[in-house]
C-alpha cells in the first residue's frame, strides 16, 4: 500500500473478507487482481486526494474501483484514511461512516 493511505480496522477488515470470497469462489488471481486495482486506486488517491467525488460530507470521498466495489476515504492533514469498502450493489444509504 502506499505509504501516505492507512486503512481502518473497519476497512481492513471488510477487504479481508472481499479478498477471501474472491479466493474461495473464483481463484487466487482473482483476489490478486483486486488487491492490486485497489493498490492503484490508492496511489492515485495519494496523487491527487480531491479528484474523486465527494460522499455526503466534504471531507469523505468515493473511489470506484470497480462495478461491483467502491473505496470510501477520507483526507486527512499527513495521511488519507480508507476508511470503508463497499458493495455497490448493496443500498448506499446503509452505509455507516
């Protein structure tokens, strides 16, 4: 990961079990591949941290990583936090940040 994006216990926890459902019903390289668009995307939000849209408060935003997952972060003074990731296809409105 980069070293500027730290990720909660909360988000930590969700992308290990997005990573072990992937393993399970797909394959490795599956999860694999995930783990490294979500790599990418948080670069790239080291890079520029405002480019994504805004989620509800100004100071939380949405990085989609793909159809199905989105990254919700938050930028902080030195650091940008992960602090959720998210089924797209699950109500948006339950989501606790």
């Amino acid at each position: 990961m980069n070293p500027f994006v730290t990720i909660s216990p909360k988000a930590d926890e969700e992308l290990d079990g997005i990573l072990t459902y992937l393993e399970a019903n797909f394959s490795v390289t599956a999860a694999a591949n995930c783990l490294d668009v979500i790599e990418k995307i948080c670069w790239d939000v080291a890079a520029f941290p405002f480019a994504f849209p805004a989620y509800k408060r100004k100071s939380v935003r949405k990085a989609v990583v793909n159809k199905h997952l989105s990254m919700y972060y938050q930028v902080r003074k030195d650091t940008i936090e992960v602090l959720s990731f998210w089924d797209n296809r699950r109500d948006v409105e339950s989501l606790d940040l």
